[in-house]
C-alpha cells in the first residue's frame, strides 16, 4: 500500500497546487487571452465547482481566494488522510 499511499499524495499535492496557482493568477490579473493562464484557470474552477459558492463576497478576488481556498483545504485534508490510511 506504500506505493498507493504515495500515489494519493501525488495526486493530491497536484490539485492542491492548480488550486493556489489559480488563486494567484486571479490575485495577480493574469491575462485570461494566454492559453496556459486560461488552462489553469478552468482546471481550478472544475476543481472548486462545489465550493465555489460557499461565500457571496463582494469582489471576484474575494471570492476566488475564500471560495477556493477552502476547496484547497478540503481537498488537502481528505487526500491526506486517505494517504495516512494507507501508509498504515
């Protein structure tokens, strides 16, 4: 199980990653028109779709960073946990 454990970590840190590379993009106006910067930005949206409305805040930076945020940190948490039962 030592290899799906790490597996699981893998995969997790990947999407935990798109989610904050994201976050950044929009905190830092990212060009939307670049095909990378667009690629990232719908990726993360598919990833935090159920999160994505947890809060109504007044800005789009804001909501990015809170809503998305917390879908960083679930999916973190979950992921991990999953690994720590495996590693076990």
């Amino acid at each position: 199980m030592w290899g799906a454990a790490q597996a699981i970590s893998l995969i997790t840190s990947v999407i935990v990653g798109l989610i904050v590379l994201g976050i950044l993009l929009v905190l830092l106006e990212a060009n939307r028109g670049n095909g990378l910067v667009d690629w990232i930005l719908e990726a993360g949206e598919f990833l935090v779709k159920p999160f994505a409305n947890f809060f109504a805040l007044d800005t789009i930076k804001a909501r990015v960073v809170v809503n998305w945020g917390i879908g960083a940190l679930i999916y973190g948490a979950i992921g991990g946990l999953i690994a720590r039962a495996l590693y076990r």
